[in-house]
C-alpha cells in the first residue's frame, strides 16, 4: 500500500520493477547510424531499432551501453557521451533509460546475442532518421526518445 500524496489515503499500485535500461546511437565516422533489426514479442513484429538492453547488476549505464553495442552489432566506438536519462512510464515502472552517442564506431567482432534475441545489423545514413521516423519504420518509443535527446545535444531540436 502507499499513500496518496494529495490526501493520505492509502490506495494499492501496481509497480513493474525490473532493472535499469539503456539506448545507443551509433555512429560511424562515415555518417552512418548503426540500427538493428529485431524480433519483439510484444508486438510480434520485427522492429528496426538501436541497439539497448538491461543494466545488469553492479554494472553503470554507460558500462552496459558499450556493452549492449558490442554484444548486439559487433561494433566498439572511441566516444561515448551521454545524452539523458528519462523514466519509460512512471506510471507502473520504476526504472530508468539512459541513452547514449558512440561516435566513431567501428566493427570489431561477431554478435553476442543472448538466447532469446534474433539481430541482425542495418547501417542507414544518419541523416535518414528522420524520414524512418517518419514512415513509421521505426516506432520504438524510447528509441524515439534516444534520437530527440540526440537533436537536442546537437542543437537541432528546441
């Protein structure tokens, strides 16, 4: 039970607890946008996405996004810098996503997917996000959200 803050009544909420998540633009020095392309049970659809996954315990955000890079697409980059963090629905979760600029990615091996994930890698030019947004290529929420923190640190979104 928790109480309202308003009236101090208690009311019963449903909270999803779950680790913390984080999100990669990858770019590479050609100007491209490293994406990939996944199967997503809860649409049952295969989705075009940047890479992302769960912060595993003990482990800090951007740990977990060059992580997440490599294990996903193969790729490793030379600079990282965060973009944001925002909650993905207040309302029931408790967790955080963090997004994050690779710049300068590279390939540097094979994929690591975990048993459950199906990936395969897709380079767009970067300037072509918004016209994947658009058409509704890609319709991720959070990685939406990931591109926005991105216009706004370049200064392209006010």
């Amino acid at each position: 039970m928790t109480r309202s803050p308003r009236t101090g009544e208690p009311h019963r909420f449903f909270v999803l607890e779950g680790n913390d998540w984080v999100n990669v633009v990858a770019l590479t020095s050609a100007g491209e946008i490293v994406l990939v392309r996944q199967y997503r049970a809860g649409t049952e659809s295969v989705t075009l996405e940047i890479p992302g996954g769960g912060v595993e315990d003990g482990e800090t955000p951007l740990a977990a996004a060059q992580r997440e890079l490599r294990e996903e697409t193969g790729y490793t980059a030379s600079r990282w810098r965060e973009l944001g963090m925002v909650h993905p629905n207040p309302a029931v979760q408790a967790n955080r996503c963090t997004s994050f600029l690779a710049e300068d990615a590279v390939p540097t091996g094979e994929l690591d997917q975990d048993a459950g994930e199906d990936l395969s890698v897709e380079l767009r030019p970067a300037t072509s996000v918004g016209e994947l947004v658009r058409s509704g290529e890609i319709t991720h929420g959070l990685v939406l959200v990931a591109f926005h923190l991105w216009g706004l640190s370049n200064g392209q979104v006010d």
